[in-house]
C-alpha cells in the first residue's frame, strides 16, 4: 500500500477503536512481538489475507506508539516469514504518523489447494490458524484436514468397508442402476457388471465403497450410526421453547436408511409439520400453499446428503432438520469445497466433493447433478414471495435458513430481534460475553463484533468493562446508563 493508505487506514482504526477479520495492530515500541506467527498463519488462510500493523497500542487507545528500529522490525518480520510452511512473502510499507513511525506487513493469501499455512515450529495440526474477528483461533483436526483432503484429492465416499459385502446391497436397486450406466454412458456400456462397478465407483479393488452402502445398502446405519438425519418440529423461535402443555419438541425423528429412502422420508416429515394456507384467487380457484415450498426443501436436503463430508472426522455428525414457527434450518457438516464463496451459490459452479456419489444419484434419477439446486431454491421462494433463504458457513457446518416471514408476537420479557442493533443494546442490560452475545444475535462473531458491538460502542450505547484490556478473554460488555 502507498503512504497515504497506511495513514488513512491508522486513522480509521484509531476512530472505530477495534481490529478488522484483516487487520492486526502490535504495539512494537520496545521490542519485536513474540507473538506472530498465529496472525501470519490466520491471514495467508484467508481469501482477503491480512495486513499487520506494528507501532499501535491496543493497550493505550489504540495511540500511535511507533517502531523501536523499522529495519530491524522488518527483519525480524521477514524471519518470522521465513518460519511458515509455506513461506510467506510480506510486502511492507512505512510512514510517519503524529512524530512516529509505524511498519505495515501486507500477508498475501495463499492458494487454496496450499493451505492451510503453518508455522514449522509447531507442525502443521497445532501451527494452522484461523482469522475469527479479530482473533487468531486454532484450527480444528477437522478444518486442517479439509485443506489437506482437497489437495491431495482424497476421495472420502471411495474409502471401502470391507465388512460390507455385495450380498447386503439392495440387488434390485443396483440392477436398475447397472441398466442405467449401460444405457447412458456408452463407452463402458459393453463391460462386464463387476468392471462397471469397479469404473464407476461402486467397488474399490473389489471391496464395497462408502458410496455404494450410503445409496444401495439394505441398511447403511449398521456401519455408520450417525449417517443419518435427526430432524424435529418446535412449538417455538429457540430450541428449549415448550408448549402449553410443557412439551419441547411437536415431533421428533431419527431418519435411517439409504440416501434415496432418507430424502423421501425427510420431505415426508418437513411435509406433515408445515402449517398450509389456502388462496382463493380472482377466479374462485383454491390452492392450497405449504410454508415452504416442498420443492426447495427435497432441495436443500439433497444438497445436505451429497455434499456433506464423508470423512472419518465426521461420521458421527447427523444432518439435522430443525423446524422452528418462524424458520427452518438444515445443517450439515462441510464448509464450501474448494475455495468458493458464498455470493457465487447459484452462481458459479463448484467443485464437487464426493463426484461418484452424485454421479450415482444422477444415474438413479435422484437428482440432475448440474448444479441447479441452489437456483431452484432461489426461485421457489421468489415465485412463493418468501424472504430469500439464507445459506451459512462457519466452522465447516454448512446451514440452510428458510424463513417463513411470520412476524411472531414478541413475549415483553424476550427481547424483539427485529432491530439487532436495539435488541443487543437490550439484552446487555447486564455484562455479556463476545459468546453470549454472538450467540444471541445468530451470526458469525466477526459479523456480530464489527457490524453490531463496534457500531454500538462508538455511537455510546454499549461499552467494555474492560476498555484497558479489549482483546481479554474476560471482556465483557454492557449498556450504557
């Protein structure tokens, strides 16, 4: 960045008294950090990468404090630099603010199918961070192996289950699925059953593959308990809301079986826990409308079930369905695979994370494959005048919101989320944690802490109890009198 950037930028930090998801400040008056290697780590792991600011104290007002030697400081940073597996390459800029010079170090991002970066020092697994707000958080086992299963290609629903033989598939299901390979795909169309299956990812060295048991095993929870879907209906907003007569759950399901018997049997069950209106048009003609339109819930919980992660860190994760009276909410574990980002879903077209089982599923008429789940969800609920889903990814779950546009009435004693900014101003009428509040709001915690609690506490409606210390784990924040 030029001179002027880095004075601009400084000057917007000083204003809003608060990091960014891509900026870090250390005070370096006197000393080199001894701790940077996280912050390198977070910030070549995100697509934005990052840039490190030394000479502001966080400690003292966030006050230019300036560099105790910039070429030695710059130094010390390229050597830090040199630590990282892969190498990173800062670009630095200088300047001088209020009598004092302060050092930018500008962390590129790295290549997706390169990450995650790691300080040597610590190995891969406890050297891999990952920006969340304005802190450097340790990558889960989970999160660094997504990085490392996408590099090397590790194909998940190909791992084989020797326990399973051929005999304990559904010999129906797979013979109409063989007819369908020979008749859509012509070039193998003449090989024997076993090459077919063995090309097409129903065996692996002549052993049964996950794959196979998740679409054609007489009862794939014999292996994989937890490859299945909880799924229940709730009487309120919040899940440990009851009913009038004390109940917490208007219906609740464990749904097994193969893929093709799990999507049915989910509609099924979203299907008879929707409340239906009818609509009587111009014409006198009825028509009955369910919450949500069916054909965007199969939707999003055939997306679930393909494209979540098979792996070994995740088979005792369920997809759930959660059917809330204003929402519904359907997670499963995998963040995006490849890189993607959220404003390209309906847009782009991603890499597939388990390309054998929807090759299968396609060839079984379960779903099209051609990326058009996402648009048809978009549709159906634009066609349905429904708010515009919401699609999140936070901590590798994946979760799909369908809001029913319902506006509830508010108990006086619960806090009206409708104007967050209000409501979190009211729920920190006593001290609350980034956790609590995060978790009140719904979002990420950089979304809550940059769009919600920094905005609040420069316009003086919240503050920190601990202003000399805003990074403690102890921090705690309350409305102002």
């Amino acid at each position: 960045m030029l001179e002027d950037e880095l004075q601009n930028l400084v000057r917007k930090i000083q204003k809003r008294q608060t990091e960014f998801q891509n900026i870090e400040l250390k005070a370096a008056s006197v000393d080199f950090p001894k701790k940077i290697y996280d912050t390198l780590s977070s910030f070549s792991n995100q697509d934005e990468g990052g840039t490190v600011i030394f000479g502001i104290s966080e400690n003292d007002n966030y006050d230019v404090v300036g560099v105790y030697n910039v070429e030695n400081a710059q130094k010390k940073a390229m050597e830090a630099c040199d630590q990282m597996e892969p190498v990173v390459r800062a670009i630095f800029t200088n300047t001088e603010i209020d009598g004092k010079i302060v050092l930018a170090a500008e962390i590129p991002p790295v290549e997706y199918w390169r990450r995650p970066v790691f300080y040597k020092g610590a190995g891969r697994l406890k050297g891999s961070y990952i920006r969340v707000g304005d802190a450097d958080e340790p990558m889960s086992e989970y999160e660094v192996y997504s990085f490392e299963a996408f590099r090397r290609r590790i194909r998940d629903e190909l791992r084989t289950i020797p326990e399973c033989g051929i005999n304990l598939l559904d010999q129906e299901k797979l013979h109409q699925y063989l007819k369908a390979v020979k008749q859509e795909r012509k070039k193998i169309s003449t090989l024997t059953d076993p090459q077919i299956m063995e090309l097409m990812g129903i065996t692996s060295q002549g052993a049964i593959t996950l794959a196979a048991i998740l679409v054609f095993c007489l009862y794939p929870q014999t292996w994989f308990p937890q490859l299945c879907i909880t799924a229940v209906a709730l009487p309120g907003t919040e899940m440990g809301d009851t009913d009038n007569d004390g109940g917490r759950f208007l219906d609740n399901k464990r749904i097994t079986g193969s893929i093709p018997d799990m999507i049915e049997e989910a509609v099924d069950f979203v299907s008879r826990n929707l409340r239906t209106k009818t609509i009587i048009d111009s014409n006198g003609h009825r028509e009955d409308r369910t919450e949500y339109p069916l054909e965007a819930v199969r939707e999003a919980i055939l997306n679930a079930l393909i494209h979540r992660d098979y792996s070994v860190l995740t088979e005792n994760t369920p997809i759930s369905i959660e059917i809330y009276r204003d929402r519904m909410e359907i997670s499963s574990k995998g963040g995006l695979y490849g890189g993607g980002s959220l404003n390209q879903l309906g847009k782009g077209r991603f890499e597939t994370r388990n390309p054998a089982l929807a090759n299968i599923l396609e060839l079984l008429k379960v779903t099209e494959n051609r990326y058009s789940g996402i648009p048809t969800i978009l549709k159906s609920f634009d066609k349905a005048h429904l708010p515009e889903p919401q699609f999140i990814v936070q901590h590798g779950l994946f979760k799909v919101i369908f809001r029913n546009g319902i506006q509830l009435h508010q108990d006086p004693l619960k806090v009206n989320k409708a104007d967050l900014l209000q409501a979190v101003v009211q729920f920190c009428q006593t001290p609350k944690s980034r956790n609590e509040i995060t978790a009140f709001v719904g979002k990420s915690k950089y979304y809550t802490m940059s769009s919600i609690v920094s905005p609040l506490i420069m316009q003086g409606r919240l503050r920190m109890t601990m202003p000399e210390k805003p990074k403690s784990a102890n921090q705690r924040y309350v409305a102002q009198e």
